[in-house]
C-alpha cells in the first residue's frame, strides 16, 4: 500500500471527499477517531480500513453501519458477538 496522506489536514480534505481515501493514510491516521470517524461518516465501507482498535470502538462502527449497514462486515469479532451492541 502507498501512503499517500501523512498529515491529518490532507487526509480530512480527500476523506470528505471520497471515505475510501482512508486506505491511503499512514498508520497513525488511520488510528485517529476523528479521520476515521469522517471517512465512515462519508462511506460506511471505508471502515475496513480503520485500525484494529477502532474497528472495535462501538461509536465509531454505529457511524459506519448508519451510512452503510454492511460495514458490519469489517467491524471486530468482538464487537459482532457482542449481543448488546448488535
């Protein structure tokens, strides 16, 4: 993968654009809630790009499955078989 996006303000201007662009930020960023967070709100999907440890932050994957419900997909084992979140 290239990293394209190494600053937060680069990465949230192509984010808001096109949720996707999150697969071209570095690795801090793409553990950052508020670029991760923007990115899902744009494309639910987008999420699959997201940290290990955001994947797994309940907050942030209702805001993916809101703009796109099949982003459950790439949400955290744990998250899926809670009972409570799902």
């Amino acid at each position: 993968m290239t990293i394209i996006f190494s600053t937060k303000d680069e990465a949230l201007e192509a984010i808001k654009k096109n949720g996707f662009a999150l697969e071209y930020a570095s690795a801090e960023l793409r553990n950052d809630k508020d670029v991760v967070l923007a990115a899902v709100k744009q494309n639910g999907w987008a999420l699959q790009y997201a940290s290990d440890q955001l994947r797994n932050d309940k907050d942030l994957v209702l805001e993916a499955v809101k703009q796109n419900g099949y982003a459950l997909e790439y949400a955290s084992a744990k998250l899926r078989n809670d009972k409570d979140f799902m």
